[in-house]
C-alpha cells in the first residue's frame, strides 16, 4: 500500500474557464481597437502637432494591450496547495532550520517589535535542537544587542509556557493582545508570563530612550566592525560557557562589519553575511527568511514547509516555498492596498500553475544548496575558494552536514569566534561570486525577485502555499509617504533587472517554462506603464480643452469597441476582487492607489532606474517605518488618507488632478456650447472617471484641514504646473 501523500495540489477549475474564456473575448476587443488605431492614422496626418498626439496615444495602447497580454499568464492555470503534517516521519528525520531575521535601524523598527519576531521564531513548532535563529542588525546598534539578550532571557519562561499549554500564537506582543478564557491555573501562569514580559518590555524601552539612540546610532549604521555573539545566560564568549538552553533554540547576533569605502548591498549583502556565518555554526538544509516585522503567528509552519521539502517526487528541483505576506494591522478600509491582495491572492497563485512563485523578501523557507548552486557540488579547495572565499572553515562546511560541532557541545570557542568576525567582515567578498552567483544577488535593491527569477532560470521550482491559518503576520503600510516610498524602491529594482544582462523577457525566455517566463516578463516590463498612463492621463484631455476627438463618436460602432475594452478591465477585477473576499469598495480603493502609485513612486522609480542603468544614479534603499504613529493609524482606519509625504511625490498627483478637473468642467463647457458631445464624449469620460477615482485628493486640497490633508503650498504649485501644462500644450496643438 502506498503511504500517504505529504501535500496536494488542486486547480481552479471554475476560475481557470472564467480567465480563458475573458482572456479570449478581451483579446479580440483589443486587437480591433488596436485595428482601429492602425487604420485611423491618415485622419491625423494632416497636422504634425495631432500626428504626435495620435502617436503617442497609440503607442501607450499598444505597450499596455501588450502588458495585459503578458499578464494573462497569472491568470491561465492558478492552484491550490494542501498539506497534511501529520503523516510526516518521525522528528529526528526533520530537516534542520536556520531562521534569518533582518533590522537595520532601531528608530524605524523598534526593538520590542524586532524581539517579538525573533521569539516567536524560536518558538516555532519543532525540534529545538534543529532550529537556530539569526539576527542580522545591519545598524550595528548596542540598543538590538541589549534587546536580543533580554528577549533570550525572556525567552526561557515564553518558549516552555507556549509549549506546555500549546499556545499558538506564540509572538507575545500578539497573545497578550487579545482576551482568552482558560481554566484557573492557566490564568495564573499566564499573568506571571504576562508580568515578565511587561518587565522585558520595560528593560527594552528603557535603553531605548536613553542618549544612545540620538548619540551615534546613525553614524554606527554606515562605519562599525563585525561583532558575532551566540546569546546565553552570562552574555560573554569562552569556551567553557553554555552556549544554549536544552529546549530553546540557539540564538545569534551578528552585526557585519559597515564602512563607507565598501559596498554593503543592502539587504542581499547581509543575508549573505548569515549565509557564511551561519554555515560554520549551524549550517541548516534550509533556510527561513523573516523581515523583523514578521512574526510567525502559526508556530507549525516549519513542518508545512517540510511538506514540500521533504517529498522526494520534487524536493531535488524545489528550491524554496513562499508563504504569502499577510498583516495584522490593516483596516477593512484599506486604502492604501497593505494586503497586497493582487500579489498574493492572483499572480502567485498563478504563477505556482507553471514553474512556481517569485521570491518575495520574506516568509519564505530555502535550501540552502539552492542559493549555493552547483558549484557547492565542486571539490576541488582551491577552485571553491574562488567562489567561497577564503574561509577553510566555510569550505569545510560545504560537505558538512548538520548538526556542526558547535551545538552538539555547546561550546562557541575564540577560534570559530574570529572565524565568524571574518566571515562578517566588508571585504571578504572582493574576488568571490557572493552575489553574483552564490547567495542572495546584488545589482537590483530587489534582491528576492532578482534571486528567485534566476533560480527559476537554472531550472529550480518553487511552491507557493497559503494555510487557513495564516503562517506569518507583519505590519503593513499605513499611511501614503511609506507605501509611496516602497513602491518607488521597487519600481526601481525591477528596472535594475530589465535594464541588466539578465533582462527577464530575453534570458528568462529559453530557461524557464514559456508561461512563467510571461510573468516574469510582465515584472520586468510593467515599470513602463507608469509612462503610458500619464500620456493616457493628459494627452486625451489636452486635446478635450482644444475640441480635439481622441475617440471615435459615440454613435459610431467602434465607439463600442473602446467601452468594451475599458469596462471589460474593470469588471474582470472586480470579479478578482470578490473571489479572493473583497468588497466593492476594496475594488475601488485598489483602483485609486493603483492610479496614484502609477503615477508617483512607479514614474519616479522607473526615473531611478533608467538612471542607475545608465550610472547617473546610486542605489538606495530605504526601510519603511516600522513605529507606530497614533494620528496617522487614526487617519488609516477611519479610512481618510494621510498626504503628509515629500512634495516630489505628491506635486505630481496634485498637478494631474487638477488638470483632469479642468479638463473635464472646460470639455463640459465646450459641448454645451458647441454641442459636440458625440465626439468628445469619451474624453470627457475619461477625466470624469479619473476625478471620481481622485476625489481624497480634492477633499485634501479644499475640505480637510487637519495634519494629513494637502499642504496649500503643494495645491498651489499643481495648479501653476498644471496651468503651465494647459498653455504650453495647446501652443503646440494649435500650432
């Protein structure tokens, strides 16, 4: 009899005909618009001025028809996955697990919120004794230091309580939060664990708010010296401490060494470092990635993840499996669109139908062999120095399975100490493929889409599984500087990608199926659409105020055509809305940011990235705010947006509103007294509904006046561009 299946995997049967049977019909909309356009050009010919109105108009249809034809890929197979832990081996045939945590900056993410990641982490449901948790402070900040040896203090009563009780919520922030009825003696265990974790909080907040964040932290972040700590009860490092507890995890700090003269490569730099460190002190099969807002809200997502792993029908081509990013902490009302809900609910389900799903920076579980490639299987020393570094200890490792020395005697010796410090230093890198074939990679500040779109490349696949339960949590954007700023940074990598010898719809055509090639393809790809919508957002409506048609009549056939296209878009996500349980009012709002994302941080990322390409421009990389702001949640859960960002990003959105609203009172004033509604009714329609979509930005301007609406210094500075806009443009129309 065969023995049960450790996972299945189901397809959307239903959801599989819908997006066919709309792909087909949308398509053919399409190419007779695009037919349209082709055989309308003579009607512009006439004049240089509309010819280039005309060609511009055209160009951005047909690069969006394009974009959309790409991105039926999501849509043509998309599955779901079930597992079932409990017909797993016994736990000593587990794999072991090394969790990478990352910070940076104890102002933007504060440490309590950073400890309650890692102790949910080493909390997790498995062996402990095959479970170590990293954490990466790139800020090299004593104030994460302190909070680490506190929460593993902390940690000795947590992890046993959890365990004990079977608690499964086990980030204590989390479970403190909320209200649980339980028998007598559970109440009280409970409010002793709750009193510990009060009096951590209060040892951790108290460093914090000493000199020390003001005085040096900022300075230390860019120029500080390696420092590798395994944590334990006496805090200090000799070979006769202990290096652990016999049910807790091990748990180490490592902070890489930062000065200004080397390249750090941001996030991709110091998951290497954990990498190499990691390998000579634990070096796990696979690896969990965690950002420090991303607690583990199910303590058994590990043996989910070894569903997978530890099926020999596909564990030798997977390379990892992606868990999707869910929050706690977003309102029904989400304006800004935190959930992600077109990621994680329709391109990566989508996109686990062909080869798999994209990395995407967190929530993930990897083997390490995958991020080594095959040189990993090389044996000859020298030539693996050459792509290892120098590090006997690391090559070592390569042909080194778990458990290492180092846990199976708890000893952590000055030797393996100057190992590790070495490993973390800056130039250990110069002359290896850290980077460039081994690990994380660098050149795009978009490390995980770069990493995994080439793994996928070298012909590994990847599974993309979403639990009832959600596995992790984390702390979604909630106010517009922040998601603008996110937005920007990605927009950015993805065109450090396109713009490289790795440019997705070329070398990704040949070396990954055809339709997970067309994904990433539409990623690469879709930075360009920013462009083409701000010609779709102004062209059309420049041409209102000069009684230009753009679109055919209204009493014409093809006008027809044009609605069916527009409306065809809308409602088909509108229907991905609702079967993923959303709202129509969610399908609104993700219309609203989408437009302003589009049009701000998506055209200035896509700026950066044209200018990195080009080197006149420096990566960056910028972490959201991870600290709670009291006035801007209240602003995100009554559902009012925050426009308190940077007047770069704002101005733009401001100017094309207002010109939209110009645009559509003076096209209204023309058919009224003109009467040519039949021609410009389209474009009449266009900066109609682009005004609806926008209304908080008018609210912002005139009705609000609190903290978070739009600065009357930023309304009057869209209003001169978009005056200066009108003027200069119908010069050109009419000349």
């Amino acid at each position: 009899m065969d023995s049960l299946p450790l996972h299945l995997c189901t397809l959307h049967t239903s959801a599989t005909i819908i997006n066919r049977s709309h792909a087909f019909f949308h398509s053919m909309a399409l190419l007779a618009l695009l037919y349209y356009r082709a055989s309308s050009f003579y009607l512009y010919a006439t004049a240089p001025s509309h010819l280039l109105t005309w060609l511009l108009v055209f160009a951005s249809e047909l690069f969006l028809s394009f974009l959309w034809l790409l991105s039926q890929a999501y849509q043509w197979r998309p599955v779901t996955r079930t597992v079932f832990p409990e017909t797993f081996p016994e736990d000593r045939e587990l794999g072991a697990i090394d969790v990478f945590i990352c910070t940076a900056d104890p102002k933007k993410e504060p440490p309590v919120k950073v400890m309650n990641t890692v102790l949910s982490a080493m909390a997790l449901d498995y062996p402990p004794e095959k479970v170590v948790v990293y954490l990466s402070d790139d800020g090299g900040s004593s104030l994460t230091l302190n909070a680490i040896r506190e929460a593993w203090r902390f940690a000795r009563l947590w992890i046993p309580f959890c365990k004990a009780y079977g608690i499964r919520t086990r980030c204590p922030e989390a479970y403190f939060s909320k209200e649980e009825e339980e028998d007598d003696q559970f109440v009280e265990e409970r409010e002793k664990i709750k009193r510990n974790y009060e009096l951590f909080k209060e040892r951790v907040v108290g460093a914090c708010g000493k000199d020390e964040v003001e005085q040096g932290v900022g300075i230390a972040g860019h120029n500080h010296p390696p420092l590798i700590e395994v944590i334990r009860d006496d805090n200090t490092v000799n070979e006769d401490s202990s290096a652990g507890h016999p049910n807790i995890p091990l748990l180490v700090y490592v902070s890489r060494e930062k000065r200004p003269s080397h390249p750090h490569h941001f996030k991709a730099g110091a998951l290497n470092t954990l990498l190499r460190v990691s390998g000579i002190i634990s070096n796990a099969p696979h690896v969990l990635v965690l950002d420090c807002d991303f607690f583990c809200n199910d303590p058994s997502s590990a043996r989910q993840a070894m569903c997978f792993h530890l099926d020999s029908k596909i564990s030798c081509s997977l390379a990892f499996v992606q868990f999707p990013q869910k929050f706690h902490n977003f309102s029904m009302n989400d304006i800004y669109d935190g959930r992600l809900r077109s990621v994680f609910e329709m391109k990566c389900p989508g996109m686990d139908g062909h080869q798999g799903p994209m990395l995407s920076g967190t929530c993930f579980y990897i083997k390490r062999a995958a991020l080594y490639g095959n040189v990993g299987e090389v044996k000859d020393p020298l030539q693996l120095k050459q792509y290892f570094g120098p590090s006997n200890g690391l090559i070592k490792s390569l042909g080194q399975s778990y458990p290492c020395k180092v846990i199976e005697d708890g000893s952590f010796s000055t030797r393996l100490q100057q190992e590790t410090q070495f490993l973390a230093s800056c130039s250990y890198e110069e002359h290896t493929k850290w980077g460039e074939e081994i690990g994380f990679l660098y050149n795009s500040v978009l490390e995980d889409y770069f990493t995994g779109f080439i793994l996928h490349c070298k012909g590994w696949n990847s599974i993309y599984y979403s639990p009832p339960r959600p596995a992790f949590l984390g702390t979604a954007t909630s106010n517009l500087n922040d998601t603008l700023v996110q937005g920007r940074r990605w927009y950015c990598g993805l065109l450090q990608v396109t713009f490289s010898r790795f440019c997705p719809p070329i070398y990704g055509l040949l070396r990954m199926s055809f339709l997970e090639s067309m994904c990433y393809a539409h990623l690469a790809l879709n930075p360009f659409s920013s462009f083409c919508l701000w010609c779709l957002a102004t062209i059309p409506q420049l041409c209102l105020l000069n009684g230009i048609p753009i679109y055919p009549k209204a009493s014409d056939s093809w006008f027809v055509i044009f609605s069916f296209v527009f409306f065809s878009s809308l409602l088909k996500h509108l229907k991905d809305v609702h079967s993923t349980g959303g709202s129509v009012q969610t399908w609104w709002n993700e219309e609203r940011i989408w437009m302003m994302k589009s049009i701000t941080s998506h055209f200035y990322g896509s700026l950066d990235g044209i200018l990195k390409s080009v080197g006149m421009g420096e990566a960056s990389f910028t972490p959201t705010n991870k600290a709670i702001q009291d006035d801007q949640v209240k602003l995100y859960q009554m559902g009012i947006f925050d426009f308190r960002t940077s007047t770069v990003l704002l101005a733009p959105l401001v100017t094309l509103v207002i010109f939209n609203m110009i645009s559509l009172v003076g096209g209204v004033g023309r058919v009224m007294v003109a009467g040519c509604c039949d021609k410009l009714l389209g474009q009449i329609f266009l900066s109609f509904f682009i005004v609806a979509v926008n209304y908080p930005v008018i609210e912002g301007m005139i009705l609000r006046r609190d903290k978070g609406r739009i600065p009357p210094s930023v309304a009057l500075l869209s209003l001169a561009l978009s005056m200066l806009f009108l003027i200069s443009g119908s010069m050109v129309l009419m000349s």
